[in-house]
C-alpha cells in the first residue's frame, strides 16, 4: 500500500513509534504512572543522541561535550523561572538561540580540528560551562535550581500534567526524526556524510564543508538544547550535573550502539517490568485475599482459645468459691 513503510525495519520503527504514541493509555490501563515518566526520561535521552547522532553519525564528529547543550536548555528554562518569567515562548527562543550562538563560537573554533584534538576540544568547552554554572552562586550552583512552574504554553499545547508532557516530548522526538531525516537525505546531508569519509575530495567538487560541517554542529546542538528544555520541565530540577563529562559519554554510547537499538532497549525494558509488573499485582492480589482469609482464621482461633480459657478459669473459680462456702459453713457450724 502507498505510503506504508516497504523495509521490514521500517515497519517495525513505525510500530514501535505507534506503541510510544498509545504508551499514555496503556500505562494508565495497567495503572502504573511511574513507567510514564521513565518512558519521558528515555525520549528526552533519545532526543538528544539523535543530535549527537547527527554530528557523529553521519559527519564523524565525535565531540564528548554534547551535555553542554543538554544543560544550557535547562538553564534557559530555570534561569528566567528564577525571576517569574514562565512564559514558554520565551523559554524557546532563549533556548535556541543561546545554544546556536554557543555552538557557532565554539563550533568555529573545534572544527579547526580533527580527531583526538575535536574531543578534547569539546570536552574543554563543555568542562567550562559546566564550572561556569557552578560559580553562579545565585542560580544555586552546585546545589542546582528548582523550576517551581513548567513552561506556560497556550491551552492546546500546555505541559502541565505528565501526560501532556510526554505528548511534548514525543512530539519533539517526532519533528528531530523527520528533520534528520530529511537534511540526511538532501544535498546538505550529502555533503556531510561525504566528508565524513573524504573531505579533501568534497573540497575538490566545490563545497566548503568547514562551513556546511559548522551548520550541522549548530542544528544539532539545537536539537540537543531542546531536549535540555524538556528535561528541565520534565525534572523540576536543573543542577551542572546535567552538564558533566559522563552524560556526554552516555550519549556517545547510545550512538555508538545505535541509537535506535538505545531507544528499543529504553522501550522494551521497561515494557517487560510492566508485565511483571501485571503478573506482580495479580500475586499479590491473592496473596492478600489468603493473608486477610488467614489473619480472619486466626482471630476466630483466637476468640475460641479465648472463650475456652474463659470458661476453664470460671469453671475452676466456682469450684474455689464451693470450697470456700463449704469451709466457711463447717467453722460457722463448729463455732456453735
């Protein structure tokens, strides 16, 4: 049929994408709200090594300081909440273009570089915003920050509410497939990919790849910082943490595993807990009916035990107080 993917890998992606677009409901029916928001923390991870897919994927930049964009996403949404500025726009602008201007500073002078001096490159820049947001004191430094309201967007796009929240994330995840996607398979992705393998023959056919190489290093750390946006509404909590050296070797390692294998992993894991879950639940529901049954066993045991300790104790007493009269009645007869 027209318009339905032909691969079988195709399929399947699309499937899996339809089980994370009913995932809300299916969570809601097994009533267990914490598998939501660990399916929200695994899309926003995916979000980001998409980004980083971009980059190291298709233009072998392999940069270990990608949490940087994670964290100053993060940071434009805590940062203006810090002052009552919850407006979600602004949010989103402050987000972009901040991390747009970051990646062209830094992005023009890593991509001067190759190999092992691009890594620890990016990893210098991103140790330098990472101390940056811990001197500042007034943002809570290394304690970090608390977000007390998430992005205030109009009614028909509100992230108030889990739910809602993950229909952003999920839509967020949605719109980077489809621009990677697409900038993959157009003539800027060409390129890209083309000087991931031989940039001195790109070169020889015309294009300028440091400029179409520093492009695609900004489009991704956008894409990255809107995941930082997502998880700092997602998280209520934002700290430099999100910014260290092992989130960023934690998206490289999705990508290098694959990211898509990375996401099936983060989808299906905790899938079969939800089925153990179910199978838990349903144990338990009968473990507790036979505890409630025995517990109620044992009170009526108990009652009886009682009752016939009762009656023993009564019945010995009344043969006392016979004893007692039957001595009182033989004084009284021998006093007189």
């Amino acid at each position: 049929m027209a318009g339905l993917p032909r691969t079988v890998s195709g399929r399947f992606y699309s499937a899996l994408l339809l089980l994370l677009a009913a995932a809300p409901w299916i969570i809601q029916w097994i009533d267990q709200p914490f598998f939501l928001d660990l399916l929200s923390r695994a899309l926003i991870l995916a979000i980001a090594a998409i980004s980083l897919n971009l980059i190291l994927g298709f233009g072998g930049m392999v940069s270990l300081g990608h949490a940087a964009f994670i964290g100053i996403g993060a940071y434009c949404v805590g940062i203006p909440g810090n002052y009552d500025i919850y407006s979600g726009w602004v949010h989103l602008a402050l987000t972009v273009v901040v991390s747009a201007a970051f990646a062209l500073v830094t992005g023009a002078v890593s991509l001067r570089t190759k190999g092992v001096y691009f890594i620890m490159i990016t990893l210098a820049f991103s140790q330098m915003v990472y101390f940056t947001f811990v001197s500042l004191e007034e943002y809570g430094g290394d304690d970090g920050l608390v977000i007390y309201l998430r992005s205030e967007f109009p009614s028909f796009m509100t992230m108030d509410g889990p739910v809602a929240l993950y229909y952003w994330i999920f839509g967020t995840l949605l719109v980077s497939l489809l621009l990677v996607h697409r900038l993959v398979h157009a003539r800027f992705g060409r390129v890209i990919v083309g000087s991931k393998y031989n940039e001195e023959r790109m070169q020889s056919l015309g294009f300028n790849t440091y400029r179409y190489r520093l492009v695609c290093y900004m489009i991704s750390a956008m894409m990255c910082s809107l995941a930082g946006m997502l998880l700092g509404n997602f998280t209520s909590f934002i700290s430099p943490d999100m910014i260290g050296w092992a989130r960023s070797g934690e998206l490289i390692f999705m990508v290098i595993i694959n990211w898509q294998l990375a996401l099936i992993m983060l989808f299906v894991m905790p899938t079969l807990v939800i089925i153990a879950s179910v199978f838990k639940r349903h144990i338990l529901v009968e473990f507790r009916r036979a505890r409630k049954l025995n517990s109620k066993l044992t009170g009526v045991y108990n009652e009886n035990i009682t009752g016939v300790r009762v009656v023993k104790a009564l019945t010995r007493e009344e043969k006392n107080l016979e004893e007692f009269d039957g001595m009182a009645t033989s004084l009284y007869r021998a006093s007189y």
